[in-house]
C-alpha cells in the first residue's frame, strides 16, 4: 500500500522559493499520477501541479506555470514541488495527492507541509 | 478554467438527517466528478469517484449522482463523524478545479 510523507514545514522570506519533498513508499511510484494542492488557512482546495513519471513532461495550472516546477525522482521515489517567487499569499499547507494512472482522482494524500512567506 | 460552483456553502443538520450537497460546473465534464471529504486538521479524503463510484470502504450512506453539469452528494442519515467539510472536484480538464467547499455542521 502506497504511502505519503512529506517534508517538515518551512519559513520564507518574500520573494525566496521552497522546495517541498513527498516520498512514496509502498507501490510503483512511476505508475502513478502526482499533484500538488495547496490550501491556504481557512480556504478551499487548488490544484497546482502534477506528474506521472513514467510520461515525464509535468502538467501545471496556468496560475503557477512561472512560478512551480515539480519533478518526480524514480531513483528515491520522491516528488518535489518548488515554489519560486514567494508573495505573503502564498502562505498555505501544501498537499502531495497521489491519483490512479492519470488524474482521474486523488486517492491517497501525504499530510500537508505548512509554508509560510513572511518577512 | 472550469469553474465548480458548490452549494451551500455550510449547513447544519443533526444525527439521523439526509442532507444533499450540489455542485455544479460551468462546462460539460461528463461525469469527471470527484468528492472529498475533509476533517479539521487532515487532509482530505476522497469518498466518490466518477460522480457515482464509492470507494472502498465509504459508507452506503454516501451517494452520489450526475445530471448534465450538476452533481449531488446525498448523505442518507448522518452520522457524528460525517460532521466535516466537503469539496467536489473536477477532472475533465487541467486545471483539475475544486468547489469551495461545504461545511457540515451539527445542528
């Protein structure tokens, strides 16, 4: 059984990036889809990015595209999100969401990691 | 973007009661319809797939269903742990869009 386990929550100074980790373990991680969700304090759910290694070429919301790159590592079975740019808004927890074969769904999410911008 | 409008935006029911919860979205996307269910403090967790498919150990009581753009998640009886927020999602087109959310709230 696939499971998720992110990096720890980080501290950024505006106009920084961070780059979050999200280890699978369990299943054959270039099989399936990886996204990343963000959720700001109180809000709902926006998906960022994803990735299906096995395909390689990354798919990202057109909010983010200059801003994000996710890479997927096979060899450590490790997904990575990378935020640049970083604006106090951008403050949120940050979810790696594993889907089937495509992004069909989301079904299995590691814990969040909390990134705050603030100076 | 594909923009899902959920509605509404909390409700508060009590234990025993059938509640429903709407969706709908601002294009055709077949029944590319996802629900999630998401408590204080956890990440969310996916209930129904494919606007009707319950997954795998998701209570009965959960059921969804898909009428051209609209979608609806019914709660037949609610139970104390089915008190938490509640996200549509759709997965025709990147960027795979969220709704708001529901809160479910105890009467």
């Amino acid at each position: 059984q696939v499971q998720l386990v992110q990096s720890g929550a980080e501290v950024r100074r505006p106009g920084s990036s961070v780059k979050v980790s999200c280890k699978a373990s369990g299943g054959i991680f270039k099989s399936y889809a990886f996204s990343w969700v963000r959720q700001a304090p109180g809000q709902g759910l926006e998906w960022m990015a994803g990735i299906i290694p096995v395909f390689g070429p990354p798919t990202y919301a057109p909010k983010f595209q200059d801003r994000v790159t996710i890479t997927a590592d096979e060899s450590t079975t490790t997904a990575y999100l990378e935020l640049s740019g970083l604006r106090p808004e951008d403050t949120a927890l940050y979810y790696c969401a594993k889907g089937g074969p495509d992004y069909s769904f989301f079904d299995l999410w590691g814990q969040g990691t909390v990134v705050t911008v603030s100076s | 973007d594909i923009q899902m409008t959920q509605s509404p935006s909390s409700l508060s029911a009590s234990v025993g009661d059938r509640v429903t919860i709407t969706c709908r979205a601002s294009q055709s996307i077949s029944t590319y319809l996802n629900w999630y269910q998401q408590k204080p403090g956890k990440a969310p967790q996916l209930l129904i797939n494919a606007a009707s498919i319950l997954r795998s150990g998701v209570p009965s009581r959960f059921r969804g269903s898909a009428s051209g753009t609209d979608f609806t998640l019914t709660i037949s009886s609610l139970q104390p742990e089915d008190f938490a927020t509640y996200f549509c999602q759709q997965s025709f087109s990147s960027p795979y869009t969220f709704g708001h959310g529901t809160k479910l709230e105890l009467k």
